[in-house]
C-alpha cells in the first residue's frame, strides 16, 4: 500500500496513511516518520491497530520510552492508560471512583509529562476501543504560538523559567494525592522557550501543570501563564476524532492538548499511551 500524507486543517498536524507501524520500519519510513513529527508537531497514523509489543517498539524510534507514575493504573509500566474499563474485571469503572477523578485532569490543556525533571519529546496514543461519540483528543500549537508573538514578547519570554508541578495542576479538578503519591514528585523547573534542534522552531512549554514563574510573585505569574495558555488555544484547535485502529503522536514540547468527554457509564474506552523522554 503506498503512503500518502495530508496536512490537518488547524495549520499543524499531518495525517499519515500507509505506514505498517507494526513491523520494524526502514530507514527511509524511519526519516519520514521522525520528519514528519518534527516539522508538523502532530502525526495521525490510520488503521494501525498496535498492540502493547508493537506501541513499545514503534516508540523507540523516537527515543527512550519512560516508565509512568503516580496514580495511572498502569503506574509503573512503559504505559499510561487512559480508559473507564477496569483493568481486573474487564467490566466499566463507576463515574464517582478515584481512577475515573484522576482523568478529569486530561480535560485541560497539559503537556504530558511537563511536571518531570525530565520533560517528555513526545506521545503516542493508540485506539483501543473508542466510544461511538466524544472522547476526542484536541490540540493546539504553542509553536504557532511562539510564532505569533511581538519581537518585544519573545526577548522577554526568552528568559523566563517556569515551575510544573502535578500536585497543583491535580488540586485543580479537585482530586488528591495519598501523602505518598505526593512524595514521588517534586516541582520540575523548565525553560519556558524550547527550540526543535531539527529545525530550529521555537515554542513554549505550558499548560495545566505550568505552576509558577520562577523569581515572580504569584500574581503576575499566574496571569502570563493563563494568557499563554488562552492564546495557544486562540491560534487553533485540531480536534481529533478516534476511530479503531488510529495512532497519534504529539509534540509534548510545542503542543498542548485535551481530552474532551464521553459518556463513560454507557461506553467503553481503551487508549494507550507510551511516552518518550526528551533527549
Ligand atoms: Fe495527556
């Protein structure tokens, strides 16, 4: 089958189709994959259908995958499970359960992984099982962003570092952290303007989990980040709809992106996500 690609319609993001990302790549779908990524920020791939061994070996060509943590229930592991199927049972976990609170999160615009010591490059999310309705993924582009910005503003931005931490983003949908979840994390300072080393694209590092200004008093710091969060969405959503069979690989250092709701007591959702390290 030969591989066609076409640009998503937010001005970022490009769809791939064609690719058996199941088997060990070629060095020439190795380059197109890693280009495509870099250049466009986000990646659909169509009727993949991978499995766990397939999603582990596909994600090292983009680097070292990273082990999840906290209170994912697949903590531990290569994956971060993003489903309302209990994992023992097989059957749906109730709306009011812990694990089902945790995901809330996903709803606002985050990097994963952006409250690391060690921020993520990228994810890679395949479908599973998807709802016939909802549960789509939408992205935006803090790349175009960054782009956007007054020569004034970037000189500025260019010297800031900003403080992630889970705990407070988490504290923002009401959920807790155990004493001892808290205790693996710890704030992760990161420089706000990160730069592609393929193509030397700047973009900011965001989000949720973007707590405070290092050096700011907490006001000001609180209302630059909530307007960089609130223009990145104004440049523009690519909301993407998941059919069976679909992977997506984003950006975790020039997108941000979302989860939007399903109807989790009548449908089933099974997505997994493999994270990769930045180098
Ligand atoms: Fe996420």
């Amino acid at each position: 089958m030969a591989i066609t690609a076409k640009p998503l319609p937010a001005g970022f993001g490009i769809e791939i189709d064609g690719l058996d990302a199941n088997r060990d790549l070629s060095d020439a779908d190795r380059t197109m994959v890693l280009n495509a990524f870099h250049d466009h920020s986000v990646v659909v791939l169509r009727n993949v259908f991978m499995d766990d061994d397939s999603q582990v070996r596909f994600s090292q060509v983009f680097g070292e995958v990273e082990v999840s943590l906290g209170a994912n229930p697949s903590s531990g592991t290569k994956f971060s499970r993003q489903s309302n199927i209990d994992i023992a049972s097989g059957g749906l976990i109730p709306p009011d359960d812990r694990r089902m609170a945790y995901q809330k999160g996903n709803y606002l615009w985050h990097m994963d992984s952006s409250f690391k010591q060690r921020s993520s490059l990228c994810s890679i999310l395949s479908a599973r099982e998807v709802p016939p309705e909802g549960g789509n993924t939408e992205f935006c582009s803090t790349r175009l962003l960054y782009e956007s910005l007054s020569d004034a503003e970037k000189s500025k931005l260019d010297t800031l570092t900003i403080e992630h931490d889970i705990r407070y983003s988490r504290g923002l949908t009401g959920f807790k952290y155990t004493e001892q979840e808290a205790k693996n994390f710890q704030t992760a300072p990161h420089k706000l303007v990160r730069t592609n080393p393929h193509n030397g694209r700047k973009s900011l590092l965001i989000g949720i989990h973007a707590w405070r200004i290092a050096g700011w008093d907490d006001e000001p710091s609180r209302q630059l980040i909530d307007s960089l969060n609130a223009r990145a969405e104004a440049t523009g959503i690519y909301s993407h709809k998941w059919l069976p069979g679909d992977v997506v690989i984003w950006d975790n250092q020039a997108t941000l992106h979302r989860a939007t709701a399903y109807d989790t007591v009548k449908y089933r959702r099974l997505m997994q996500r493999t994270t990769i390290a930045l180098p």
